[in-house]
C-alpha cells in the first residue's frame, strides 16, 4: 500500500500533516479557505453577521446575492485587503487574520490573485508589463518572470496582445490580461468580483469557461462574485447571502 503525507486541516485553525494511505486522500479532503464567524459593520450598518464557509482545494464556488449584500466585502476580507470586526480565516493552511500589515501584503502577493469587475491594469504600461508586476514585487528573476507571463498569456490567447497599452485592448482581453497578472505567482486562490460584469454576455461566458479551464491545468481554488445566474450555476456550488449570512 501506498502511504503519502498529506495535509489536513481537521477543524479551523488546525493543520496538520499525516501519513497516509493513498485510499484516505479521496476520503479527507483539505479546506484550501476556511472562514468562521465573521462579522463586519461599517458604523451602524451591520453588513456580515456571522458568515462562515470552507471551500476546498481546486473547487469553484460562486457566491451571489443582491445588489449591497455584502459580497464584495466578504471578497475583501478573505483576500486580506479588509479586516472583519471579528471572526477567523484561514487560506492555505495558514491564519491570516490577526499578520502584521507586512506579513499580510507578503502573504497575498504569494498566494491570492484578484480580478475584479474593473481591471485595474496600469494604462501607461503594456500588457505583459502589467502581468509582470507582480512577479517584480515578489522578487522573483526578470527573465522567469517574462517568460512565465509569456507562457501565461499564450494559454490566455494574447500572445498576439503583449506589447498593447490596456486602452489599445478590447474589455475580454483586457480582463484575460488581468487574470493572467493574478496567476504570474502561482496563488492557490483566485478571488473574482463580478470578473465579467463589464463584459458582453459572449465574452462573459468565455470567460467563466476559462476560469474553469484553468482550475483543470492549475488547480487553483476560486471564489467568483457574480450577480449572472447562469455563470454562478456553472460553479461546483453556488453560495448565497442574504440579511449578513449565507442561507444556503
Ligand atoms: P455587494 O458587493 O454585495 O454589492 P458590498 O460588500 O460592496 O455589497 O457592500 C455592502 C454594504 O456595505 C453596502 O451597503 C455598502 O454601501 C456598504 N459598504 C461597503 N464598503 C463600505 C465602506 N468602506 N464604508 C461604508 N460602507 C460600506
Ligand atoms: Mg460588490
């Protein structure tokens, strides 16, 4: 029989890695994202009341609710660029609410990519420069760097594209450069907000397809934002908010 080590995360907070047999690893399935009770008011209003989830590695989940739900904050708060008022959340095995502002930057620069509704590419650079930020700030070699963005950005379909200012770019490519500027370090997590709420309905299921094209070749774990029905339908699970909690 065949024994491996194996990382587990048996409750919140706690991973651990155990040898097991091959058999097991279809059985015990590891929490890449783990959010408990996380609550977020912004004075008055309480927006999160208690939200808790565990999205496992690889998986596509998609989460929905109405416009001012409270979605994008719960976005925020797992990707660490927000804080909750209270709760706990874990990516990767590791706890990340509670790291200094430094570690924090650190942590997501290595392991979540973003895509939002709006790209956010630098309009003075070119394509594959605002896919190799990234890479620049993690530190990684110039030429691996470049030649990983090429790589990246020839399985995104714009090799034809990497030297084109964002405005020169159409809204589909402009956001497949994004995507490819959120996998340049290889994160295990992709958090999208509303990835293709700018996009017509044709290159928006493109782009929900891609996601899953990627989820096959990279095995990253995603957690997409949409109000679209039909795209949060295609994810392995659709999780709703609703009244500060998730319903279903
Ligand atoms: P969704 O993404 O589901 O549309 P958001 O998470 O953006 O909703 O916002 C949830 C609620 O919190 C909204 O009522 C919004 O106005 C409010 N909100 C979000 N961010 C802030 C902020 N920084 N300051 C005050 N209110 C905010
Ligand atoms: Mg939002």
């Amino acid at each position: 029989m065949q024994f491996r080590l194996s990382k587990v995360s048996l409750c919140p907070g706690i991973t651990k890695y155990f040898r097991t047999p091959d058999f097991y690893n279809f059985v015990v399935s590891f929490f890449m994202i783990v959010v408990r009770d996380i609550h977020k008011s912004f004075g008055e209003l309480n927006v999160l009341k208690g939200i808790s989830l565990e999205i496992r590695e690889a998986e596509i989940v998609s989460i929905v609710g109405a416009s001012g739900a409270g979605k994008s904050t719960l976005l925020h708060i797992m990707g660490t660029l927000d804080k909750a008022d209270s709760g706990f959340i874990e990516i990767d095995g590791a706890r990340v609410d509670g790291l200094s502002d430094k570690k924090i930057s650190e942590f997501r620069n290595k392991h979540i990519g973003f895509v939002f509704q709006f790209h956010h590419l630098l309009p003075e650079f070119t394509a594959i420069e605002n896919v190799c930020i990234p890479g620049f700030i993690k530190g990684g070699s110039r030429k691996e760097t470049v030649d990983k963005a090429k790589e990246l950005m020839d399985i995104l379909g714009l090799t034809p594209r990497l030297n084109h200012k964002p405005s020169e770019l159409s809204g589909g490519e402009q956001q497949r450069v994004a995507i490819a500027r959120a996998l340049i370090n290889d994160p295990g997590v992709i958090l999208a907000d509303e990835p293709s709420g700018n996009l017509d309905s044709n290159s928006a299921m493109e782009l929900h397809k891609l996601f899953f094209r990627l989820r096959e070749q990279f095995r990253q774990t995603y957690v997409i934002v949409t109000h679209n029905t039909e795209l949060a339908g295609m994810a392995d699970r659709k999780l709703t908010i609703r009244d500060g909690v998730i319903i279903n």
